[in-house]
C-alpha cells in the first residue's frame, strides 16, 4: 500500500517560530517574572525622575500650600456687575454668621435689582421705550395663601431680614461711610401750610387743588403699558397729606394705644424715626382709623392720583427733581441708577426726612419704602378716574404701590411708576403715608 500522506493543512498543529527557549514556563514562574520587572521600572523611575525633571521635582518639595480663603476672598462683596438680590445678601448673611439658618422666601426666581418678575405691569406688559436697569427679587406681588393676614411675609421671612440685617449693620454700621446723608433739612422751609393735630399724629402738608398730567409720558425712559396711557387729572379740592411716611414712633403709638393689633419688626435698622415697613394695606387702614377716632378728622390712605400729584409737586419730569435722581437726593439701590454712573447703595431705609423735601415740602415721595394706595389694582390707566379719586373697580384683592424703595433700582422711583400687591402683604420695603380731607 502507499505510504499515508501528510494530514490536511487544517489538522496541521501550529509550530512556533521565532525564538524558542526549549520549554514552556509555568504560570508561577510568570508571576515571578512580572513582579520583578515591576520592581526593576519602579526603583529605576524614582532614581531618574530628579535627573530629568529636576524643577518640577524641586517644585513640589519647596512651594508652600495655597493659602486658605478668607471671609473677603470667599464671599465677595457685589458689585454693579454683580446685581445686589436679598439671595446674594443672605449667602453673606450666612457665611459671617455660620450658625444661622436661613431660609429663603417665597418667592418667583431669584433675579437681579430692578427687574421684578413678580410685578404685575411687567409681568403683563414688559417695558416698551427702553430696558429696564436689573432688580429687587424681594417685592413679590404673589398671591398670599388663603386667610394668611401676614401675606408674603413669614417667620421664614423674619428670620431671613434678622440675619441680613445684622449683615447690612455691620457693612453699614455708620452710613456716611458708604454716603454721607445730606445736611438736616430745616422742617418749616415749606411756605405752604403745615399742621400737626396731635402729639403722636403725623406732620402734615396742605396741598392746593389742581391739575396735572398722570402716567409716563411719551419717551420717558422704561415706561411700560401698566404707567399709560397719560391722561389729565382735575383735583378741585384741597387736601393734606403726611410731610414723611409715617415712622416707627407714630406706628408704636398706634400699638400702645390699642388701635393697631400688628407690631411689625424692625429688621435691625431702628425704630423711632425710620419709616415703619413690614404692614399691610390692612395694617395702614387700621393706622387711618386709629387716627381718625383720636382727632376726629377723616384720616385715609391717599389716591393714588393724590400720591402721584404730591410727588411730581408741580414738575413735569420722571422725579420731582426733574429727569433723573441721585443717591444724594433719595434713598434707593444706587448700583443700577437712571442715568449716569452707579452710585451708593446704603441697603437700608434712612430715617425719614433724610432728604431735601419737593417742591410742596414733602418728603421722600421717592424712595426709601414702597407706599400703600387706596386704589384697587388694574393694569393700565384706561377708564381711570380723572377727578383724582380712588378706583374701586378691578382687582381689589391687590392694592397699588408708589414710590420705589431703597432696595429698587432708580427706575421704579419715578412719579408714573405703579406695582401691585396684595393687601395682606407685609414685606420688609411696604411702608405708607396719610392723608385727609380738608374741603
């Protein structure tokens, strides 16, 4: 028979090549092996690296640990780049003060001063002749929880204006140091009427019937549709209206007498004559009926078209002083001014009258706190009233504010300017005025 052939290629077992050290080693003598050259790389590694990277490794011995952060470094201090909220407020709050919580307010998201998404002409109407400067997060025109009389605000909200405060007071133990207040003004450089009918009762201004043009004019610098359309109001009798708003001093007289049951906080600021924040609409009709009994004379909140004709004074420009306002004129977030460079933000009410008074011998019609309003909230001037009285229709569970405050930008402070809240709330920038009958 012939001789087998070689078995196919496909049966063939592999042969090795290259090179050959006669016999397999076993998985133990592998082991051995990796684990010394392991040892062989890791010693030559350590002897080689200050040959060939002798800075990096002189580096690393001698530079010194980066220095811890200090309060300064950690928490910076805002600047106009930065826009001031009562969030960037609490975080420096919270990083000088460790220990104290804080909890935020309800409210809509956090945003920068000036622009409030929570105010009910921007919300349904955003401004048409120009940007609005940044702002203040803190007047929310939420609705308040049913049967809640505080409104917006809480022992959360307590809690979080105490621990800013004691902030606030440190930054600005003495407020020359951030601007020096102006000059006392004498309180008689009024050559209209004064009277006071009480020793607790508020000073007050006899003001001339009157007519004048209500609302934003054509071209005012970031009116929106809640400030128009401007229409002609005839005030054809005389009345008063309070000289300030009225001030801790009056309100704690109100309390101790029995005729108001709210004994709003401070914040740390101090009573006596700073302007009395943290009260309802509610609150200022309680204050009105207290004075009334007392004096026998019909006290009230005043019309918004009285409140805005006492501010303009006469003038026909976005603030009493004309076309513009500056921190040495009101009490406001002078980062985000109206016009010009950023100015003083002093992040606290000033005691009232701080200011030089307009031109019918009132002051602080522009800033320091928001003012309550008799009139019920609608969202522009169409169908307003034009003989200066209240309007009693729309949404009357929101009342009208005037004025700005001193954690609003500039732009809010103008005579036109109008935000809604409602009338439960009691935040930390609502204060109020008087006013009464005279005719």
């Amino acid at each position: 028979r012939a001789a087998m052939q070689s078995p196919p290629i496909f049966l063939d077992p592999p042969r090795r090549r290259g090179l050959s050290f006669g016999r397999r080693f076993s998985a133990r003598e592998v082991a051995i092996g990796a684990t010394g050259g392991l040892v062989l790389m890791t010693a030559a590694t350590a002897l080689l690296a200050p040959i060939v990277l002798p800075a990096a490794f002189d580096s690393r011995l001698t530079q010194p640990p980066p220095a811890a952060a200090t309060e300064e470094t950690a928490t910076p201090e805002p600047s106009s780049a930065t826009p001031v909220t009562l969030a960037t407020l609490s975080a420096s709050a919270a990083a000088n003060n460790p220990t104290t919580e804080l909890i935020n307010p309800s409210v809509s998201a956090q945003e920068p001063l000036g622009v409030n998404s929570a105010d009910v002409d921007d919300q349904l109407f955003p401004a048409i002749d120009g940007p609005a400067s940044p702002l203040e997060a803190d007047n929310s025109d939420a609705a308040a929880p049913a049967g809640d009389v505080r409104g917006a605000d809480s022992d959360a909200m307590e809690n979080l204006i105490a621990a800013v405060s004691a902030d606030a007071l440190d930054e600005a133990a003495s407020i020359s140091e951030i601007e020096p207040l102006p000059a006392a003004v004498a309180e008689n450089t009024y050559l209209g009427n004064y009277f006071k009918e009480c020793v607790e009762c508020p000073d007050m201004a006899a003001l001339p019937a009157g007519s004048f043009e209500m609302g934003a004019r054509a071209g005012e610098t970031t009116r929106g549709q809640a400030e128009r359309p401007a229409f002609t109001v005839s005030i054809s009798k005389r009345f008063a209206i309070g000289t300030r708003e009225v001030t801790y001093a009056q309100w704690d007289a109100c309390v101790a007498d029995g005729g108001c049951a709210h004994a709003p906080s401070d914040h740390g600021w101090g009573r006596g004559k700073q302007p009395v924040v943290s009260v309802s609409y509610a609150d200022a009709l309680a204050y009105t009926a207290w004075l009334s009994e007392k004096t026998g004379q019909p006290y009230r909140l005043p019309t918004e078209a009285e409140w805005e004709y006492a501010a303009r004074a006469g003038g026909g420009g976005a603030f009493a002083f004309g076309d513009d306002v500056t921190t040495r004129q009101a009490n406001f977030n002078g980062e985000f001014p109206y016009r010009g460079a950023p100015q003083a933000f002093r992040k606290r009410t000033t005691p009232a009258a701080s200011f030089p008074p307009n031109a019918f011998g009132l002051f602080d019609m522009h800033g320091n706190a928001w003012e309550w309003t008799a009139d019920c909230w609608n969202a522009s001037h169409a169908g307003a009233p034009v003989d200066g009285s209240a309007r009693t229709g729309g949404d009357c569970s929101r009342r009208v504010l005037k004025g700005g405050a001193w954690n609003t930008g500039a732009w809010r402070l103008r005579a036109a300017h109008r935000i809604a809240k409602p009338q439960t709330a009691r935040e930390f920038d609502n204060g109020f005025r008087v006013a009464r009958d005279l005719d």
